[in-house]
C-alpha cells in the first residue's frame, strides 16, 4: 500500500475541483476591530478588514469580556485541571451554567468544549437514557447534530428542510408508544433561513416528542435579552433542550445545552463527550459569563447589528448580485462556482483588502458555493462601501450573471 500516493491523490482531488481551504494568517487588534492585519505565505503584511467572522456583535473585544479573564488568570491561572469529575469545576464554570440556564428560563444548564462537542455528545447520548429513541433530524441541520444522531445507534428518520408535512408523515408512520425526539435548529447559517420552530413544536406536541433545538447562530443575537428565536417568538417553554454556543456572538468559546434540571443530569452522567473531556479553562468560562450577562442587559446592540445586516443586503440587492435573503443577519451571495468563489476570495483579499471565505462543498451542496458575509455593529460606513464597491468591480471581472441567479 502506498500511503503517500493514497494523500496525494486525496489533496490533488480537491485542488483539482477548486475546493482545496487554505488557512489565512490573520491578527486582530485588539480595539479595532474588524480591523485586522493579515500575514501573507511570504511573511509580509496586510491591513484587513474581516468580513467573514462569527463574533456577530465584536464582544471578543468588548473590555467587560476582557477584564473578567485577566482576573480570572490573576486568581487561578491558565488551565482547569482536568475534566469536569477530576477538578475540573470551578466556581467560573458554575457561574456561567447559572447565567446559560437564566438566559433560556431553564433549570439547568451543562458547559461542553464546543457547540460542536454539546451537539454530538447531547444526540448521540440520548438513546441510552431514552431506549428506543428515534430521532427527526431535519435534512440540513449541522454536521455537529448529524454526527450525533449518526452515532447513537438509534433509529433515525430524516424529514425534508423545514417540511412539516413531510415530518407529520413520518411521525404517524412509527409506533405511538415509542420516545421520539425533533432536533432542528432556528437559524440555518448557510441560506441564513429560520427553521419552522412553532409548527414543529405542535407536531412534537401531537405526537408525544421531545424538543431539540440549535441556536447556535441565534444566541445573543435574538429576543429582549438574546436569549435567540425562541426567546424572541416566545416559545422557549415549549422547547426541551436548547444547543448554544459561546464562541459566536458571545465571542469566547464553548457550547451547552439548556434543559431541565434532570436531563442535564442525566446527560452529565452518561455522555463519554462530557465526561472524558477536560474542562474549559476558567478564564474562558469567566469571559463567557460576563459576555452572556452583559448581553442580556445590551439590546441596543443586537439592534444595531441588525440595521447593519439589512443596508449591507439591501446594498447588494441594489447592485443585482444574487442574494439569498432570508430575513435574518447572515448575508450569503450565490456564487455557483467553487473556482470563482476561491478566486473572488482571494481577490478581496489581496486587492482590496477584504477578508472573507469561500464556502464550498461539503459545507454547502454543489453548484451552491457562495460568499458568506457577516456585518456586525462595527462594521461602518467606510468599511461597507469599500465592500459594496468591490463586490461591483469582482463580479464584473468574473463575469458573473447579476439577475438569472437571483435567490
């Protein structure tokens, strides 16, 4: 067996379809953001501005984040010790599960590494505390929730994006007496689409079903204290269990669930994700803690955010570009091409300094790539019509259609 061949051959087929990812070198300042300053392969430097993050609302910068981890570091310093059974629980940690809990009116709350890690460990444990267990997964929910879903050795039904009827029909199709589960999400990231929350909620009702919910992309971002869609469309209390993350709008890291206080438990105690993982360290948790706090006290910012996401789209809009709008803050223009999405990155990047991702396959199906943009409230003017302008010249140079694509 020649291994080296079998990676060379692995690599040569994504550069050979134009979906090969390349990390870029970026430094943020702090206080400037999204200014940012990128290093290019040959050393040399680049005043960017970052389109592209996920720190929604720029709290990665914000000094009431800053200040409560340098005095964390100053009380306990970097590390947590260990896993959350083998000292590994701080009061930093409890803290932040209180405020997690507060946020989404639950009774409990339980920290994992990741959202990514809180999706897996939570689906794929499920099973074990519900025997029989089958799980409605919609068909475009992350790759987080399908892992665990795949993983848990449990029947599993997938339901078409964001189709009630087609849910409806696989629900009567399976046997009454069985425990059932919905896992969906409020904000799909990619088409930036809302998942049908209530309707879903009614059906979960119906049919007996627990509720699984990822506000990933809402947390923070949504509701009178950010407590994401379902706080803002008031149906949290019909919602079992809430996936959030800490790495996003709240511009830390970390992920949870939020849910009664015995699903918690139970999950605490039985998913090998949870129990084998050494814990965040103290200071990201401090940091957390106050960035969700603060938020819950700061709507003005989740407004601001929001007149920025829609000038930027009605912006684009304005130039014919193909836009697909959906309502909410992500802002993806349709591209169609992981060629020309590559090329258009690293255009922006080089000539005009603007730094933002192609997204490709597998992220999103083929002959859907795109450019996903994400405004944020400090995102001003200046910066926009540097983008809108060099989004005007890109896409003529690229000869791309302005209206036929139009979503």
């Amino acid at each position: 067996m020649n291994y080296e061949a079998s990676i060379d051959g692995a690599l040569k087929r994504l550069h050979d379809e134009g979906r090969y990812r390349t990390f870029i070198d970026i430094e943020r300042s702090r206080g400037h953001f999204p200014h940012a300053t990128w290093t290019r392969p040959d050393g040399t430097e680049r005043p960017v501005v970052v389109w592209c993050g996920n720190d929604y609302l720029g709290m990665g910068q914000n000094p009431v984040v800053l200040d409560a981890m340098h005095d964390a570091i100053d009380r306990t310093g970097a590390g947590s010790g260990g896993t959350r059974n083998i000292s590994g629980t701080t009061i930093h940690h409890k803290r932040l599960e209180a405020e997690l809990a507060d946020l989404h009116r639950k009774e409990a709350a339980l920290l994992f590494t990741s959202a990514y890690i809180a999706n897996d460990a939570t689906l794929s444990t499920l099973p074990k505390i519900f025997p029989g267990l089958i799980i409605y997964s919609d068909a475009l929910n992350h790759a987080s929730m399908i892992e665990g879903v795949r993983r848990n050795g449990g029947a599993k039904r997938i339901f078409r994006h964001n189709d009630l009827a087609h849910l409806r029909e696989l629900l009567e199709a399976d046997d009454p007496a069985l425990p059932k589960l919905i896992a969906f999400e409020s904000v799909y990231s990619m088409d930036g689409d809302f998942g049908e929350i209530e309707g879903i909620c009614d059906l979960a009702e119906e049919f007996g079903a627990l509720t699984y919910i990822d506000e990933v992309h809402a947390v923070g971002m949504y509701g009178p204290r950010g407590g994401g869609v379902t706080e803002r469309d008031g149906l949290i209390g019909r919602i079992d269990i809430v996936n959030g993350t800490l790495a996003k709008a709240y511009g830390v890291m970390g992920g949870y669930i939020a849910a009664s206080a015995k699903m918690c438990d139970a999950v605490r105690s039985y998913a090998p994700g949870f129990i084998f993982t050494t814990s965040l360290p103290p200071a990201v948790a401090a940091g957390a803690a106050a960035s969700v706090a603060w938020l819950k006290e700061h709507p003005e910012l989740r407004a601001r955010h929001q007149t920025q996401a829609s000038i930027l789209k009605l912006r684009l809009k304005g130039m014919g570009l193909p836009l697909i709008d959906h309502g909410s803050h992500i802002v993806p223009v349709h591209v169609g091409n992981p060629v020309h999405c590559k090329m258009m990155s690293d255009m922006l990047l080089e000539d005009h300094g603007i730094y933002v991702q192609p997204i490709n396959f597998p992220t999103v199906p083929r002959g859907t790539e795109r450019l996903r943009f994400t405004p944020s409230p400090v995102h001003g003017p200046r910066e926009m019509d540097a983008l809108v302008a060099a989004m005007d010249t890109l896409w003529a140079h690229c000869a791309l259609n302005r209206a036929d694509m139009s979503a």
